[in-house]
C-alpha cells in the first residue's frame, strides 16, 4: 500500500480544524503581561466579569476587563511572585465575603478575613459582593427615625432608617466624628453598625475601633478595613463587602447603619485600576462609569416593606471635598444619588462651632417624614432663625448703630449657635435634645451670657431628669409635646431660672 503524502497532509489539517481544546481556552489561561497589580491573561475565554481567578502561590484576582483577545485581572494579593507566562485558573466563583452574626464586634479586611488577632470567624454563609439592589415595589418610604444623638442633626437634617445621608466636607472637619457618634448612638437601639474604612491610616483605623470599643460599640458593630497601604483592588471592593456584610441581617428584617468613610478614596482607587486597564478616562481623569460606581453601592441601602421582611440600611457616605468645592465630579455625584447632604464647614469648625454643620447648605429629603412629633414642634424654626442670624450678622459687621429687632435676632442666634454645640463622642438622647431646644426656642437663655448656656443646660436637663422623672417617661413614650407635658415643661424650666436669678 502506498502513502500518498497529500492525503495524510489534508487530514491532519481537517483534524486540526476540528479540534476544541476546551478545557485549556475556557478555563485556562496565561500572563500575558504583568504590572501595578493588574494582569492581561490570554485564555479564559468563558470567564464572568466579576470573577475569582487563581494565579500562582494561591495569589488571588477578580476579572474586570472582558475584550477580544485578552481578559484584565485585578490582583488580590502581591504581583513580585506573578511572571509573564504563568498559568491562570477560572475558580466559577466571583468575589464573595462571609456574613452572619459571627461577624460582630470583628475588624476584617475587604475579603471578611479576621484582621483583629481574634481567631478564623466559623460562619456558614457567605455572599457575592456585587448584587443587583432591591426594586421599587420591594421597599417601603422611610418612616422611623435614626437618632444620631447630634442636636444639630437631628433637629435641623434628621435622618430615617433607610436613608442615604451624604457628609461632605474638607479635611479635618468633624466628618467622620458624626458618623462614629451616630455609631456610639445606636446603643440599646436595635440597630448593627458597619464601618467600612476606606483608603485610612491603620493608626485611625485602630483608635476608632479602640473608641468603639470603650463605648461598648463594638458589641453590635463590624469593620471592614481597607487602608491606605493596601491595594487598590481590595480598596475597591471595600464598601461592596460591608454592603453584602450588612444585607445579610437586612434580609433577617433587621435595622443596619453602614458608613463608607470614604468615597473620595474609593472613586480615586477606581480610577487608577480603570486607567491601568486601559479604560478611557473622562472628566477630571475619572472613567465614564463612576457614577454607576457609587449608585450601584447606595441603592442597595433602603427600607423594606414588611412583606419582605421590613429592613433597612442607612447608608452614611462620607465624601471629601477640596476649599468647600461641592461642585467637584465625584461630590456632585453623590449628592445626586442620595437623599440629602450634611455639609461641614472650615471657617465653623476652626471657629468652634462644632459640628461644624452649615444649616443653610445642609438638608434631609426624606429625614423629616421620620422626625418625631416632639423634634418638630421645637425645631420647626430653627432653620429660619439661624439663616437670619447669619444673614444679618454679615451686615452688622459694616454699620455700629443696629435697631432693637436686629439686636434681638443677633441675640438669639447666638444663643442657638452655643446651644448647637456639642462635644465629641458625648451624644444626648431624645428628651434631652427636646428640653434643650425648647428651652432655647422659648428664649429662656436670652439673659445669661453665652459662657454659661452649656452649664444651665447640663444642671437643667440633670434637675428635670432627678426631680421630674415621669415628664422625660412621657416625652419618649408619646414622642410629641401634648398641652399638658408643654405646660409643665415650661413651669419647670420657670422654676429653675428664677432659682438662677436669686444667686
């Protein structure tokens, strides 16, 4: 028989053509090119956006890029060991964090590994970190309050559970103070608490869960770390950790607060893995999709109708601004993806004036719907009061002769200003910020100089609470001033500033 070498030629070729080497194409891939803790890897051709992939020495990454020839990984862990060449395994998992009460009082990093010394953390469950957020007709409009324990806040910008509340300021004024208080707050409420540090100094990383710790916080708290010395792929995946974190209980019909401190950080750790995979960049060097970034994360914050369950997640994000410029590319963002915005400012706080809360640029969309009766009744007009104040105070400092009315206004903003005031870490609880501000609206502060308001305050609320108890029982179960509890709250506050008067 004779062998005819074109025919054996133009079978080789017709098996060549037919053959699928599927296992090495879909699951398989290789380097291709390796740097900045991003890698182009030839192969994996059925691999999911989103997924785990497995690199040498258990190094993990996330798929981020899917194109034509290649697909762009994000590493988790460090690139020194990774070359050009090596072999990369599909896992047919994505990214996902363990959940569950386990997690409370832990300090993990972005991936819900322990960072606290305290052992593994055996949970059973464990969820996706990126999930499509809860529809129109699963929710339910925000109706309870989220008491943040800050006069300021919940007199003027309150906040419901279920709320996304921006806090937008510079560096170094207050902002994440209000979101550890409102933290500290939720004390005997109910409610679990997750930080989630993005892009921080381990060091203030560690004295925040050091405070959290002496207040008894931690009890009913997570917080997921990602600091600056760490990668920006975990930075990015930070907040979407936390928010899986605190659906778990979401779905158990529990109440959540969760802060992003902060999203500044995030959106800049976006950026650099965006440009590094070569995506287009657009305004201010930000890639086209940051705003599905951030809207993508908030969205999953929300009330549940109790049909499913009745959660909720507040959602604190904190933003960073540059010299007060909210119309910035990312601060004009968040603002239009949340429900208000708590806006802090320098010259206030450098002041004094602490929380360095601007009232005039500061609002709650929804907060007031969750306001109490009796946190209405006695700050209905506040807002308007300091607004005059602030606006006749800029005209006092040209013209010394000033009528008896301006003085008046003068006086009496003032006084709300120092009423205002408020220490860190030194939250009040509802009947004290309502006798407070009662006090101050009613103008029985008007005669004692502004050096002593703090003192009578403190010594009046102590003497209501010690002589009068069954006054605070009614004002935080009937959540409103009646004529009755008005009445009698008047005589008291009467009482003690003619005791006053006499010394």
């Amino acid at each position: 028989m004779k062998i005819n070498s074109s025919e054996i030629s133009a079978l080789i070729k017709k098996q060549i053509e037919g053959f699928e080497h599927k296992v090495e194409s879909d699951d398989v891939g290789t380097v291709v090119t390796i740097g900045d803790g991003v890698a182009l890897v030839y192969g994996l051709d059925k691999a999911m956006l989103g997924e785990l992939v497995l690199f040498p020495n258990d190094i993990y990454g996330m798929v981020m890029n899917l194109e034509e020839e290649n697909v762009g990984c994000v590493l988790l862990g460090n690139d020194t060991e990774i070359k050009e060449g090596d072999m990369v395994k599909r896992t047919h998992q994505v990214v996902e964090v363990p959940v569950g009460d386990e997690m409370l009082g832990r300090v993990v990093n972005a991936l819900g590994q322990p960072l606290d010394g305290l052992g593994d953390i055996k949970t059973t469950k464990r969820r996706p970190v990126e999930r499509i957020a809860p529809g129109v007709m699963y929710r339910k409009s925000v109706d309870t309050p989220l008491q943040t324990g800050i006069k300021a806040i919940d007199a003027m910008i309150p906040i419901g559970r279920g709320q996304r509340e921006l806090i937008i300021g510079d560096r170094q004024t207050g902002k994440t103070a209000i979101a550890i208080d409102t933290i500290i707050n939720q004390k005997g409420k109910n409610v679990i608490c997750v930080y989630v540090a993005i892009g921080q100094k381990n060091s203030t990383v560690a004295s925040i869960v050091d405070k959290l710790k002496k207040s008894g916080a931690m009890d009913y708290s997570v917080v997921v770390s990602a600091t600056a010395s760490e990668l920006a792929p975990l930075l990015y995946i930070a907040p979407y950790s936390g928010m899986a974190i605190a659906e778990e209980w979401l779905e158990q019909g529990k109440d959540v607060l969760i802060i992003f401190d902060d999203l500044s950080k995030h959106a800049v750790a976006y950026r650099t893995l965006s440009l590094l995979l070569k995506r287009p960049s657009g305004r201010e060097a930000y890639p086209g999709d940051v705003f599905y970034l951030h809207s993508r994360l908030l969205e999953r914050a929300c009330k549940l109708d109790p049909k499913y369950g009745g959660g909720s997640i507040t959602a604190l994000p904190i933003i960073e601004t540059q010299a007060g410029d909210i119309s910035a590319y990312i601060p004009t963002n968040v603002i239009s993806i949340t429900d208000g915005q708590i806006f802090l400012i320098t010259d206030l706080f450098n002041a004094g004036q602490r929380p360095a809360v601007d009232s005039g640029l500061s609002v709650s969309r929804v907060g007031g719907a969750a306001q109490t009766k009796a946190m209405k009744q006695v700050a209905s007009s506040l807002k308007i009061e300091l607004a005059s104040y602030r606006e006749l105070l800029a005209f006092s400092q040209f013209g010394s002769d000033l009528d008896d009315d301006t003085k008046r206004v003068l006086a009496h903003g003032a006084v709300l200003m120092e009423v205002l005031k408020q220490d860190q870490y030194d939250t009040y609880s509802l009947d004290r910020e309502i006798i407070e501000l009662y006090t101050a609206k009613n103008r029985y502060l008007e005669n004692i100089a502004i050096k002593d308001i703090k003192p009578n305050l403190n010594r009046l609320y102590e003497n209501i609470k010690s002589s009068h108890p069954e006054l605070i029982e009614t004002i935080l179960l009937e959540k409103k001033l009646s004529e009755e509890t008005e009445k009698q709250l008047s005589s008291y506050i009467e009482d003690y500033f003619k005791v006053i008067k006499e010394f």
